[in-house]
C-alpha cells in the first residue's frame, strides 16, 4: 500500500476528509500504528487521534511523518459497484469484477454464500494519480 507524507495528505486534504490512517514510522509525538483520522475542525483541517472524549487534533506534525490508508471493510455489493479492483477478505490478492466472479464460481455453495457475505476490500488510488 502506498505510503502518505503528513503534507501530501494536507495537500489532498478535500479528497480524504473522514479518512483513517495509519503511522507506519515512528515519531516523537506519534507512535507506530497510530490510528488517526483526517477530520475537520470549524476552519481548520487536521489529523486527530481518538481519546476517551473523543478525538483530538495532533499539533506536533512537522509535515514529514509516514503514514498508509486504513483500509475499511465494505459490503460485497459495495465493492462490485465500486468498478474498481477488489478482494474478500478470503483473498491475498485484488482483481477486477470478472476474475472475482470466475474465482467465486469454482467454489461450493457454502464458501461462496461465506465470501460474498464477508468483508470485502477496494483496491484504493493513489491520490497522485
């Protein structure tokens, strides 16, 4: 998965409001696997971390720290409207809706009615692209 700079999320900021993401490199102020979410406070746009009142904008970034799209499960359907690459959570790999379909029709009746009813995967943009 791609890896985001804290200033290209900034940047970007208007295509991931409500976006969680995840540190992948350790900092003074955050830690590793800090969840985060880009959210919006009154004017200002910011990445905050969940506290137990909430969520709290982080103020220490210096605008280098590494971090990577959480993804988030969706609901088969979800994925196959999406038009874009997906995978069960069954799955290591993305594909396209066809290669999806082929690989569900080789199953039996009960792992298919298990993955279509599992959590699905999008396989996300880079948001340079």
């Amino acid at each position: 998965m791609k890896t985001y700079v804290t200033w290209e999320i900034w940047r970007d900021a208007d295509k991931l409001i409500g976006r969680r993401f995840k540190s992948t490199k350790v900092n003074y102020y955050v830690g590793i696997d800090v969840e985060v979410l880009l959210i919006q406070f009154a004017e200002i746009i910011g990445l905050a971390r969940k506290t137990d009142c909430g969520y709290e904008r982080i103020k220490e970034l210096t605008g280098f720290e590494e971090w990577e799209l959480v993804q988030e499960p969706v609901t088969f359907m979800e994925a196959v409207n999406s038009r874009k690459d997906i995978k069960s959570e069954y799955w290591s790999e993305y594909h396209c809706s066809s290669k999806t379909f082929s690989n569900l029709a080789i199953l039996d009746s009960d792992d298919i009615a298990n993955t279509v009813n599992g959590q699905w995967f999008i396989k996300e943009d880079n948001i340079n692209e």
